[in-house]
C-alpha cells in the first residue's frame, strides 16, 4: 500500500502523459513556491511534496517502479534472477568482506576494511541569474535572491531509506518519502560590483546543495544585462544614438547627448555623416575594477517632414548652387 499517492499529488490519473504531469506541476509550483507564501510552513511543505511527486513521474523509468512497488520503489534493486528485492544491507555473493562493505556502504562512512563509504547525494554548486539595470550595473547594487535548493535528506543522509525495527530491516525514509532529497529555501543577500559585465559569475560560497555528508555546495550568481531602450554596451565602451538636425550637420552645432548619468552638450562639425561616430571619454558606463568607459555617439542625421514656404525656397536656392557645382 502506497504512503503517499503521487498522482493525488498531483491531481492527474494514473495514465496521464508527461505532458499533463508537467502542466499540473507547474501549476503547483507556482501556487505553492515559497515566494508566493513567504513564511507559511504549510505551503512550503506542499512544495515540496509536490516537487518530490513530479521527480518521480516525470522519469519513465522511475515511475514504472513506483506503479508497481508504490512509495518503496527507491529501496529496491535487481536481485539474482532479474527480481527486485528490498534492501536489507545484503545482496547475494561476494563472500564475508563483500557483505560488510554493502553495510557499510548504505550508512556512509568508512567501512572496517578502509574503504571509502558511499556517498548518495553529493555536494552541489547552484547557479541563479539575476537581471540587473545599466544604471545599477553602473552604480553596483545589493540583491536579495530567494531559491530554492535539493539537499541530501537530514534524517537517511540520502539513502531513501532508514533502519526499522531496531536495525532488523530497512524501509522508505518519512522526511524525504524514498526520494532521499529535500527541498530547502535560501535567502541571500548578493553585493553585485560596478561595471560586472554580462555573463560574469559571482561565487558566494557554502550556499549551494547540502550533501550526504553534510557539506554543501556553492552558489553561483550569473549577471545578466537588462535591454536599455538608449545605452548599448561595446566592451569597456558604451553606445548612444542622438539625432542631429540637418543644418547643424551641414554647418556644424551643438547637440545634446544622454548619459548613463545626465545629459551633456556635444560639438558636432560642419559636415558630420549619419552614421558618423564620435567618441566622450569617460561618459560612458563604469568598468569593472573602477574608470570609466567611452560613450560612443552615433550620429542620426534627421531632415523634417513638413517645411514653411521660407525654408524650402532657401533649399531650393541651395540646390540651384549645387547644381551650378557640377
């Protein structure tokens, strides 16, 4: 009899297909992920319990053994003639020494021999993105990042299993439910330096997944670069296009530039290209490790949609002189 019915879990039949587990998972997660309901014990274990069903229906293989040995189909391996067999720390053959090396392999540890113990569930490293802004990536910012992390179940050390009756025998393990994991929510606080470029991975150490044998893994943050509807950045150097009108382009003035800061005053010469681009030290987005980058200004060379009777007759005595120029 099953201790806990996967499918009710999850709300869908027995036949359903991966396609159905998946969308009535994701459905539950996202009702009962603990950023949802923060602080509510309740929701967090429903989570879990949730996430712990769909590992197992969502793996072919996993889940033919759980249709038919139900919540103990973890402890369970191929015994001599193709049978499964439930562990009891034995498995036929290999003599004296090789019986006391699969004890000792199901607790952990070292055995009497000196052989290193199994370990079920090894540390590991979690790697997070997090979006961040040009203006923070400029100034550098503080992030608290909430997850969620799949340790070594405390109680079977990530076995699934655990001695009962007084070490007679061995059963699926009541915190973890066989999977030998357990989810486990972190919140850290991540100081994100100034000019971190895309991509770049910041480690904050001991924040990843605990182990069998207690230790964890790391976490890695991956920076990622907002879209910004002015700035682009190129390297060290950072991108802007500004519209220049045409008589300024033609005889040279002033035009107005935005920066990552605040807007600056920008000489264009007679005679600039759309397209031309001109280069502001140290106007651009802060470096990683300090200084600041250029800030490339691309030239957009814009001609007005309606003119007055005035302007077009002085373009068209401009165009009279270029005419006579050929």
């Amino acid at each position: 009899m099953m201790a806990v019915d996967y499918y009710k879990v999850l709300g869908v039949t027995k036949g359903a297909d991966e396609k159905e587990i998946r969308t009535a998972y994701r459905k539950l997660a996202r009702k009962y992920h603990p950023d949802v309901n923060p602080n509510d014990p309740k929701a967090e274990a429903k989570f879990k319990e949730v996430s712990q069903a769909y590992e197992v229906l969502k793996d072919p293989e996993k889940r033919k053994k759980y249709d038919q040995f139900g919540a103990n189909w973890e402890s369970l391996r191929p015994g001599p003639q193709g049978t499964e067999d439930f562990q009891t720390g034995f498995s036929g053959g290999g003599g004296f020494e090789s019986i006391f090396e699969q004890i000792f392999a199901n607790f952990g540890g070292e055995g009497p021999f000196g052989q290193a113990r199994f370990q079920q569930v090894p540390p590991r490293d979690v790697e997070k993105a997090i979006e961040l802004t040009l203006e923070e990536i400029d100034k550098g910012t503080t992030r608290t990042l909430t997850y969620m992390v799949e340790d070594a179940c405390k109680q079977c050390k990530g076995a699934g299993t655990i001695l009962l009756n007084k070490g007679a025998a061995r059963g699926t393990c009541p915190l973890c439910h066989g999977s030998g994991i357990t989810a486990t929510t972190h919140k850290v606080e991540v100081k994100i330096p100034a000019g971190i470029t895309d991509g770049k991975k910041l480690r904050v150490p001991g924040r990843g997944a605990v182990g069998s044998n207690g230790k964890p893994g790391d976490l890695y943050v991956v920076a990622r670069e907002a879209k910004h509807p002015l700035f682009k950045r190129i390297g060290e150097e950072t991108e802007v296009e500004v519209e220049v009108p045409y008589t300024s382009a033609a005889l040279g003035g002033e035009v107005s530039v935005p920066t990552i800061r605040k807007p600056v005053s920008m000489t264009v010469p007679p005679g600039t290209q759309s397209g031309q681009v001109f280069r502001l030290g140290g106007q651009g987005v802060t470096k990683l490790g300090g200084g600041r980058g250029s800030l490339r200004v691309r030239a957009k060379i814009t001609v007005p949609k309606e003119l007055s009777k005035e302007e077009k007759k002085l373009l068209e005595q401009i165009r009279a002189l270029e005419e006579k120029k050929k």
